[in-house]
C-alpha cells in the first residue's frame, strides 16, 4: 500500500507541475494561435474540464498500477499453499490447513478456510462453501477494476461538455458582434471544443482497455483459484466418500439424525 501511495503522489505532482507551467507559459490575453503550442500547453487550454478530465487519467494510472500489483497469481494464489494444504488433509490436520491458510492470505486462503470451515457437514457442505466464497471474492475482485470502466465512461462525457462549452462560446462571440465576427474571434471556443474531447478520449480508451485487460485476467485467475482449491480437498473428498456407504447420504452437522 506504500508503493501504492508513492505512485499516486509522484503521478499527481507530475501531471499539477505540467498544468502550472502550461499554465503560465500562456499569457493573459492571448489567443491560442500566439501561445507556444507544447503539450502542456495544449492541456491547459481545456480549462477547468480538461483538468478534472487530467484528474480522471491521474486516478486511472493509480488504479493500473495497483491492479498490476495486486491482481496477479503471485498474490492471489501465493505459491505452494495449495500443495501445502493437500498435504495436511492427507493425514487429516484441519487444523494446521487452517493455519497454513492464515499466514498466505489471499483468494485462494480465503475459499479453503471456507471449506474447511464446513468440513464436519460433509463433502456437499465443503463444496458449496468454497463456491460461496469463491463467488463472494471474484464479485469483490470486479467490483475492484469497474472503477476504470467508470472512468473510462464518464471521461469521454467530460470530453463532451467541454466540447459543448467551446461551442457556447463560439456562438457567444457570434451573438455579441450580431454575425460580424471573424474566424479568429471564435478560434478559442472552437479550440476548447476540440481539447476536451481530444482529452476525454485519451483517457477513456486506455481505461477502457485497461478494465478490459483486467476483467479477463480476474476471469483466468478465479478459475484457476477454484481448481487449486478442489485439487487441495481431493483427499478430504476422498476419505470420505470411501468411508460412506454406497447410497448413504452423509450426517448433518452435530451429529443428529
């Protein structure tokens, strides 16, 4: 979460410190044909849009990197838990599977202590718990990356305000010198128009991109979670099917009839 943190900082410090010197590069008054056209320069001309379209891509470069640091099979399934759990049930030691699962915490720690949880009802009880879990994480995992779809979403709508803006403008400078203004008067507004929606897009398709990538990730890794998960319960489902006889369905929890 440090790394995190330090990433969004130094983002956030680079994109302020760009839009301050575009924004002082440009002097009061003068028209963006006069300005020095560098990119910062082209970004400040979006006005108070285009900064809260800056902010959004701010946000979504935070959330890129989290998500490639966070949603990766290293983390989600940190290595040898599953083979370290199977051992234990092998020789029937819940109690250090249990264990096992606390000091890796993760996806597939969080769905195995769900089974082995529901291990005293039975391999039915195991089965639908882990499902459970695994259905209550990869739902928080989607919840995680929908913020980029959101960003993606409302960016290229920002884009779009300020385009209607620029237009306000244009047509302004029109009404108020009744049809004799020349192409230069409403070069500013047109220039507004065509910034913000230029900004709105580049945020919104590597967002979009970005949501799309991680979407299929989470979909890749929650399948496998749930396979190391069934593979670690094999000897656990195995015991006791052999232990239960043919037809007989197994006892409830508590023992009673």
């Amino acid at each position: 979460m440090r790394k995190i943190s330090l990433c969004v900082l130094v983002l956030s410090a680079l994109v302020l410190i760009g839009m301050s010197r575009a924004t002082f590069a440009q002097q009061p008054g003068a028209s963006p044909a006069d300005s020095p056209q560098s990119f910062w320069d082209i970004l400040a001309a979006g006005g108070p849009v285009g900064m809260l379209i800056m902010l959004l891509s701010v946000a979504a470069m935070a959330l890129v990197i989290e998500h490639i640091m966070t949603i990766r099979a290293a983390v989600l399934m940190p290595p040898g838990l599953g083979n370290e759990v199977r051992g234990l049930l092998s020789v029937g030691n819940l109690a250090g599977a249990d264990q096992a699962c606390r000091q890796k915490p993760g996806f597939l720690a969080f769905v195995v202590k769900a089974g082995l949880a529901e291990a005293d009802g039975g391999w039915p009880a195991v089965e639908k718990a882990m499902e459970d879990a695994t259905a209550e994480q990869s739902a928080r995992l989607f919840r995680k990356i929908e913020y980029l779809s959101v960003i993606g979403n409302i960016a290229p709508m920002l884009g779009l305000l300020g385009t209607v803006i620029g237009m306000i403008f244009a047509f302004r400078e029109v009404a108020n010198t009744q049809g004799a203004a020349r192409a230069a008067d409403l070069a500013e507004g047109i220039y507004l128009a065509l910034v913000t929606t230029v900004e709105g897009l580049i945020v919104a398709i590597p967002s979009l991109a970005a949501f799309a990538v991680f979407r299929n990730r989470v979909d890749q890794l929650v399948a496998e979670a749930a396979y190391v998960a069934q593979h670690a319960f094999a000897p656990l489902k195995r015991g006791q099917t052999a232990n239960r006889p043919k037809g007989q369905t197994p006892p409830p929890v508590g023992g009673r009839p």
